[in-house]
C-alpha cells in the first residue's frame, strides 16, 4: 500500500512553494529588525524600475573581456546597439509578458527603456507589496555621523510567479535607498569671497591666489618652507588646466561626444556656461553641441542635497568638459528625481551616442546596496563595455567613509569592477605654467591659535575631506589589477580607485553658474566630480590623438600604463594652504565659522594615502604634464 505522503508526493499539484520560482533580495543592509520604526503608507505613490534579466549574462561577461583585452582577436570589435539588444537583451516577448502581469497587478506601466533594461511602473505601496507578496516597513538609518534618515524598504525578499522565473532581476526604488545618493562637488571660496561670511580679522586683507605661491599669508605661523605654502587658489582657468596635463592647441575632442548623468535640469546651463567660459577661458558653445535629454517632470527636489546641489554639479561637468575638449559635443542626461539615476545612466548606455559617459554621483556605502540593485547595474556596464562604451565613476569626498559607517567602506557605484574609479589630486600649479607638485587629495585641518597651528578634532579627526578609495567587500579582484594592487591591500578584492585627476576644491577649477535664487556665482569647484569629467575629457583627447572613435572600457588599458611615462606616479607632499574658511564638503565634519586655517596634503589623516605605485586615493596614478597620456592610452 503506498503511504498518503508518497500519494500526495506523487500528485501533479504544485505545492505554494514551487509556485514562487522567484525571489528577489531587495532589502538594503540598512533595514534592519531593531531599526524598525513602522509600517509605510500604503497610500502614497512611488516609482519603480522593474530590472529585465539579460538573455545570457555569462556570454555577456565574457565577450565583454575579449572586447576589452589589447591582443585578443575580437579587440575593440565592438556591438552597436541593436546588436547588443538582439544578442543579450530582454526579448520583446519578456517585455510583454512582465508588463502583462504588471497590469493584472494594478501597476500602472508608464515606460519601457530602449534597451528593454527597465520597465518604468507607477503604484502605490499597497499595490507593491501586494504584487511583490512582500511588506514595506519605515527604518531609522542612522549613520556613524549621527544624522538620520526615515526610509521605507521591503521587511523580506520580493516573490514573483513562476512564469517570471528568469525575467526580472530587481524592483529598483522599492526602497528609499537613493535617498542616500549625492552629488560629489563642493564649492571654495567664491569671487571675491564667500557669501554672507566675513573674514576672520587675520584674513580681512588676504586674496585667493591665481596660482600656487601668488600669494601667501605671511601673517601666521609658516608651517611649511618656501614655496609650500599658499593660499587657496581662486579657480585655475582653462589655460592652467589644460598646462596641467600638457594639452596642446590642437587637443580639443572634435570628433568626440562625452555623457553626463544627473539629476533635474539647471535652465541656464548653456547661458552660465559660456559667461563663465569669457571669465575662464574657453569658447561659447556651438550650435548643437551640448544637448539636454531630461524627464519630462521632476520631482522629490528636496531630497540628495537639494535641487540646487544638482544644478551646480551639472554645471560643473559641462565646464571641466569645456575647458579640456572644447570641441567635443555634450548630452546631458537629467533623471526625473535624484531617486532614478539608473534610469538616466542606461538611457545614456541604450542610446550609444557618447563614447565616454562620465557619472559624478554616489553611495558613500557599498555594504547595504541591495543585492538586486548590483544584479541590475551589471547589466547596464556590460552594456557599455559590449558597445564600447567607458563608463566613469567619482570615488568620493570623504576618504574612506569611516564617519559615517563606522569602518573604512568604498563607495558605490565606483566600486564596480566595470566601471572606472576615478580618485582625487590635489594640485599646485605655478605662474609659469609648470607644476610644482601634484599630491593625493587628503586634507588634514589645523586651526590657527596665536602662533601656532592646532590639529582640529572633530568626529572625524582632523580630517577635512578627500578622495575615496578602498576594498570592496562584494566583488572579488578583477584580471586587469592582478599585477597591480598588492594582495596584502586588495585581500583578493577589487580596489579602488584607478586613476585620478584634479579634485581638491583649494586647487580647483573656475566655474560659474546661477543659484535657484538667482545670484550668479564664481568659484572653484571641486571634489572627485571634477576629477571624473575632467578624466572623460583627455579620454576623448586621447580618442581624437589617435583616431579613433572609441576606446570601450578603460580599466584594462589604464593598468597598462602603470610605471608608464604617461602617467605620474602619486607620491604624499609636505605642503599645506591657507583659508580663512573650511570646505563644508558634504558629511565631513569641520569648523563652519570664518577663521584662520591649515589644511596640510596628503598625510594619512585616516587609512587613505598616496604611496609608489597603486595607492587608494590616485590608483596607478595621474595623467602626466607631458601629454603622453592621449598617444598611450589603449596602445
């Protein structure tokens, strides 16, 4: 007699567990049971992106390698972007499929990417949780730093029927983990200083200096020798820029077409460019030659730093870009909230126009990114990498993010192994043109106390801001830096960054662009969100030096040149600038008040510091004064 389990076993009933052939981790690192604090409102709307499985993610992979790898036969052979969707992409029957089932949900489809990556959905909370078989709670996320954050994200992992097995890989926004992203520039002081802030009674007479060394507060204490120490610089000018990585007349990018991914639209970006451009140096913008792809709303404006962080970062790329490959043409890509930046980078990646796509945007944590949202982003850099496309990342501006998580964390999305991690430089550049130094960007703050320099002590030490960089705690170590980073550093791990460029705000770049009230400013930008589009600008260089239309992803021709002459090897610097302010960057805690202040170069003011070789605050180094970098790079 056959028992009834066996009977039962034996019955062509699905169980509700075979039913559900998928489940989606889409709960961030920060949702956790005692940070708890209730349930979300079912009521209000939100706005997702559902993820579309590639057709052969493994294939992907691999072909991306043999696309990216000097010497291999299929170098450089690259997809257009038809090709690719054809090959690799969702099909047009998984499209429907999934948006069938979206609707039959009460989801409300509004858009499907060109690439088929994202399918765009409306809903509320209720109808989520209810389509997903899942429950959206508030959490306090609450950073090392002690600042807060209320956000929703999914209690346990998203279900989905079993004829989606396959199709979707994540629900990215379900979650309010994008209200942690940022901009990553910061303004120095403005022309002829900054706003509403009166100068220490030190300072009253002292000037930013147009170079390194033009001028000098001979008032306090020298804490360095001659010549290595100066003011803050007021913003190098295009001529300055390009003398720093030895650009001829002749390097313009003509030919070359450079993305720029963020979020909203600064309407006088074009206006406020070439004003800035017959202060600084560079050309007006032809006809047609910078182009803005915006939603066609926006919305959550208060949120990620505001609108207005936004607008000043956009400016910012465009300007870097002007002033080193002026010829080049520029899309901007404005997402409809800081909350979709995904969407706008795989709308530059499915429109395949630029050859560089340059990204200054980030989390300062790569440990609570949801394990469907890194599903999701591979897809788009394969991508890029298949069509040729190099996808660059800013690595951050503050160090190695132990403040805020309470342990040295790189930053996300620069961490990715198929994506270009651009560090920061701090850089002193002379009256003749020539460099005086180039140096990691790690600041370290001293307040000025009678005749004497005082380590300030905040929740970070004396740290006062600088590039990212570090070890990731997800992905193993990619072929291209197995030669490159020590093992004793990587642990096996990919590191970061690759290569840097100028980033530090006290040596930064010109740059001018209106305030959402209005006011027309001038000042030196900066952060690794200069770095970033200054790093897509010699890319095109390069591109145009050379001739050719693309480079595709750069990390494997960028370890190439380690010890090259084409790049100068970051080494740390006994120098130090003066200001009568302290860079407010963003989550880095330093006196706000006007005074008199030090901030000494690249001295470890935590676990970050240039060193010989690959170091994780430049990579393998910075682009050299002699111009070598357009003629080496990808041969």
């Amino acid at each position: 007699m056959i028992g009834a389990a066996a009977l039962l076993t034996g019955l062509a009933i699905p169980s509700a567990a075979a039913q559900v052939a998928l489940r989606i981790d889409a709960t961030p690192g920060w949702a956790k049971a005692e940070a708890k604090v209730g349930q979300a409102d079912d009521g209000l709307r939100r706005q997702v992106q559902i993820a579309l499985q590639l057709q052969d993610k493994r294939g992907a992979e691999a072909l991306a390698k043999t696309l990216s790898m000097s010497g291999s036969p299929q170098y450089g052979k690259y997809l257009a972007q038809d090709q690719f969707v054809e090959r690799f992409g969702p099909t047009q029957a998984t499209v429907d499929k999934v948006s069938t089932w979206l609707r039959g949900k009460g989801l409300a489809v509004k858009k499907v990417a060109a690439n088929r990556h994202f399918i765009s959905v409306e809903a509320t909370n209720g109808q989520l949780e209810a389509a997903f078989s899942t429950s959206l709670s508030t959490y306090k996320r609450k950073a090392k730093d002690g600042r807060e954050h209320i956000l929703v994200a999914p209690e346990k992992a998203l279900t989905l029927p079993r004829e989606l097995a396959n199709a979707v890989t994540a629900v990215v926004g379900i979650d309010d983990t994008a209200k942690t992203v940022t901009p990553n520039q910061v303004a120095g002081r403005r022309v002829p200083g900054p706003p509403g802030r009166p100068l220490a009674a030190a300072a009253a007479d002292q000037e930013c200096a147009p170079h390194w060394g033009a001028v000098n507060n001979t008032a306090i204490p020298q804490m360095h020798p001659a010549g290595q120490q100066s003011n803050d610089i007021c913003g190098y000018n295009a001529g300055q820029m390009r003398a720093i990585y030895g650009l001829s007349a002749a390097n313009t990018g003509a030919g070359q077409h450079i993305a720029i991914t963020g979020a909203y639209n600064l309407p006088s970006l074009v206006a406020d460019t070439d004003r800035a451009g017959r202060t600084y140096g560079w050309p007006a913008l032809a006809e047609d030659q910078y182009t803005a792809k915006l939603a066609p709303t926006f919305d959550n404006e208060s949120e990620c730093g505001g609108v207005g962080s936004w607008h000043s970062e956009q400016a910012l790329d465009v300007q870097a870009i002007r002033a080193l490959a002026p010829a080049a043409k520029i899309t901007y890509y404005g997402a409809r909230s800081c909350l979709e930046l995904y969407s706008g980078l795989n709308q530059a990646v499915a429109d395949n126009t630029a050859s560089v796509v340059t990204n200054s945007w980030l989390f300062e944590y790569e440990a609570d990114i949801p394990a469907s949202d890194r599903e999701q982003f591979d897809a788009i850099a394969l991508q890029a990498a298949i069509q040729g496309q190099a996808l660059l990342f800013c690595s951050g501006d503050q160090g190695d993010n132990s403040r805020l998580n309470g342990r040295p964390e790189a930053s996300w999305p620069a961490i990715h192994p198929w994506v270009t991690a651009v560090g920061g430089t701090s850089v002193a550049l002379g009256g003749d043109n020539k460099l005086h130094f180039t140096t990691g960007w790690q600041h370290s703050g001293f307040t000025q106390n009678g005749n004497q320099w005082v380590a300030q002590q905040d929740s970070d030490g004396r740290f006062a801001g600088g590039a990212g960089g570090g070890v990731s705690m997800r992905y193993p170590a990619p072929d291209y830096q197995n030669n490159a980073v020590p093992t004793s550093i990587s642990h096996g791990r990919r590191a970061m960054p690759d290569i840097s460029a100028i980033a530090d705000a006290l040596t930064g770049m010109g740059i001018g662009h209106t305030r959402p009230d209005g006011v027309y400013e001038l000042y030196p930008g900066g952060g690794t969100s200069l770095a970033s589009p200054v790093m897509a600008a010699l890319v095109a260089n390069a591109q145009q030096t050379q001739g050719v239309s693309r480079f595709g992803f750069l990390n494997p021709a960028i370890y190439n040149l380690k010890g090259n002459a084409a790049i100068t090897d970051v080494t740390p610097v006994k120098a130090g600038i003066w200001a009568p302010y302290m860079i407010q960057w963003r989550n880095v805690d330093v006196p706000t008040t006007p005074n008199s202040y030090l901030v000494n170069l690249d001295d470890k003011p935590q676990t970050l510091v240039s060193a010989s070789g690959w170091d994780n605050v430049t990579g393998i180094g910075t682009p050299a004064p002699n111009g070598a970098f357009l003629t080496a790079l990808g041969t």
